[in-house]
C-alpha cells in the first residue's frame, strides 16, 4: 500500500531562496549608487579615484550578483541546477534522494552515479520552513517522476 503524496506543484517550478536574493541585490544596488554619489560628490578626487570608487562599487555589485544566482528549477524532463558558478541539468532518473539534515548549509541531491550534488536553490539560512518545504516538495516532486517511479 503506497502512502499518499503530498501536493506536487505543477511543471515548472523554480527554487531559490528569494530574500537571500533580494537582500543581496538591495545592498549591492544601495553600495554601488552609494560609492558612485560619493565619488562624483567629493571634489578633491581626481578622475583615476572617481573611477577607483565607481570600479569598486561594480566588483562588489557582481560579487553579490553571483552569490544571489543560485536556483533549482524542476521541470517535466528533470531538474536544472544553478549554483555559485555552475549550472547542471539532471533527468529525474539521475536523482535518487534528496537530502536537507540539520545543519545543511543547502540541499545535497545524491545521485545515480554514487556522487552528490550540492543545490544551493534551496536553503535554510534566512527562510528556515520555507527551504524545508521547498525540500520536501522537491524530494516528492524526485520520488514521483525519479528511478523509483513506474512508467
């Protein structure tokens, strides 16, 4: 007998800690309009410091861009999985488990070919319940339409 699943949302859904994302761009958006005012405000800097600032302000803006970049998006065909610098897509049948134990920074998706693969989409850090129901609707979204399920 096969225990009901909870509700699956529908095909496609996306994955990815929205706060974590808007803190990040807010206060890489305020430091670099910040840095740019500053620079253009103070008159005893000189071109080369002006575009020091304003340099600055942009390296940091795309620091904090690529840390806001990681998602899991799940779809009919299997999951895509955008983290720090890499992006991978899986067929279902690829993901045996997925798995977010007390303490995860993010959640690990163990894998057919014995590896696992971090899913940075999905974490616990500023929305706690929110990555664990992300998680559990991704892992039952993987039992569903993964190796374990019948065609």
């Amino acid at each position: 007998m096969s225990t009901p699943q909870p509700d699956l949302p529908a095909l496609p859904v996306t994955f990815r800690p929205t706060r974590t994302r808007i803190v990040l761009l807010t206060s890489g958006t305020a430091l670099l309009v910040a840095l740019t005012v500053m620079s253009l405000m103070l008159e005893t800097l000189s071109t080369g410091d002006r575009a020091t600032f304003i340099c600055t302000g942009l390296v940091i803006f795309a620091v904090l861009v690529l840390l806001s970049r990681p998602k899991v998006v799940a779809g009919p065909d299997g999951v895509l999985v955008v983290n720090l610098t890499t992006t991978r897509r899986l067929a279902w049948a690829q993901i045996v488990r997925v798995n977010l134990r007390p303490g995860d920074a993010w959640v690990h998706l163990d894998l057919a070919d014995g590896t696992s693969l971090p899913a940075m989409g999905i974490q616990p850090g500023v929305a706690k319940e929110q990555a664990i129901g992300d998680a559990r609707a991704l892992r039952a979204l993987a039992e569903t339409h993964g190796a374990g399920a019948s065609a």
